[in-house]
C-alpha cells in the first residue's frame, strides 16, 4: 500500500487513538526578519559605496585623459574656450587659486607654470565631459546652488579641487542621495555652516533637521 504520510503529522500511537496531530511549524519572528532585512540593507550599501568609488575612479582616470589631451594646445586658446563656454574671468581664476589679473597676463601670453597649465586644462577637460552628460551651458550650470536652501554651487566645489563630486551630480545615472553625499563630503555640518542666508534650519515635527524661510 502507497504510504501517504506526512512528516509534519504525528501518530499518537502510544494512546492506540489513531489521534494525527500537526507538528509544531518554524517560527518567523518579526524581530528575525528585520535582522536579514538590516543586513541586506548594509550590504546593499556597501555595495553601493564601492560602485560609487569605482565610478569616481574610472571618471577621474577619464578627466586626466582629456586634461592631457587638452593641456596640448597654449594656455591663451584654452581661456578663450573656457570664455567662449561662458566662465567669467573671476570664476576661472577662482577655481585654478590665481588672481584674476594673473590670469589676464596669461591671455595676452605671459608665461604660465606648467601646474597652472594643467589645472586651465582640467577645467576645460571637466567642461568637455558635462557636455556629454547633455549639460547645457556647464558654466551657468555650475554656478547653480547644488540644493534649495543650501550656499554650495559646483563652483564652490571645484574650488575645493572636488572634480569627481562634480561629475557625480552630474551623472544621468546618479541616483537619490547623491547630493546629501556631496553635501557631507563637503562638510558634514553643512545643515549649519552651508545653509542659505535667507534660510534657516529647524527639527520639524517628525524629528528631521530641514530649512525654512527666516522671519
């Protein structure tokens, strides 16, 4: 005879009732599967931590390309590109760290080091590679606040030497947090040191630090 039995049933044999009760079942605890839950969660973010610096080097490795190609033509042609891109004068001087009257001897063809002619060919290599990622005007672009509320731009970031923070916000595939990690890669206080003038922070009723407008 075919055998039907279930190992989660038991025959109460000793009783000779013939009494099939179900076994006990595992148990899933609410607790338990917010363990796996967070570790998946960490390890998603770990994940994503290493893509992230994987593309910032590939992206890095990129710019140096374009900078070397770029670095070819005299420091003058350079600027004027940058000009013809729309960078103001102050802006370019601000982000290589020289005066704005030292970059106006370079455009009339006073010597230029060889560091600062790298650093006029990066930014123009960086310009190079926002135009691909379909950023109209990367000039005007850069000179916008990387969030409401907050005193950052691109701008402010290149001046920091932060290229690759640049490239990741302006990547198409770049993801929500991105800004928040360019935020606390600037400054990890920058609720306070970065938030706008005409804006203040405040703990909303659900405990979160966000701006408002003052008064």
């Amino acid at each position: 005879m075919t055998s039907f039995a279930n190992p989660r049933l038991r025959d109460d044999t000793t009783s000779g009732t013939g009494d099939y009760r179900l076994g006990k079942l595992p148990e899933s605890t609410a607790s338990s599967l917010c363990d796996v839950l967070d570790v998946g969660y960490r390890s998603a973010s770990d994940l994503k931590d290493q893509f992230r610096k994987r593309r910032q080097a590939q992206h890095l490795l990129k710019l140096d390309e374009k900078t070397t190609e770029r670095a070819r033509s005299a420091p003058p042609q350079v600027l004027e590109q940058l000009a013809d891109f729309g960078f103001a004068w102050r802006d370019i001087a601000r982000v290589i760290g020289v005066s704005v009257p030292a970059i106006t001897k370079w455009r009339k063809g006073a010597g230029v080091t060889g560091q600062n002619r790298l650093k006029i060919a990066r930014l123009l290599a960086l310009t190079d590679m926002l135009s691909e990622r379909f950023i109209d005007e990367p000039a005007s672009w850069l000179e916008v606040p990387i969030a409401d509320g907050v005193a950052l731009t691109g701008m402010d970031v290149l001046e920091r030497g932060r290229y690759e923070l640049v490239l990741d916000l302006a990547s198409p595939h770049t993801g929500d947090g991105t800004t928040e990690y360019v935020l606390n890669e600037i400054d990890p206080n920058w609720r306070d040191s970065l938030a706008d003038n005409t804006f203040e922070s405040f703990v909303a009723d659900d405990g979160v630090v966000s701006l408002r407008l003052k008064g």
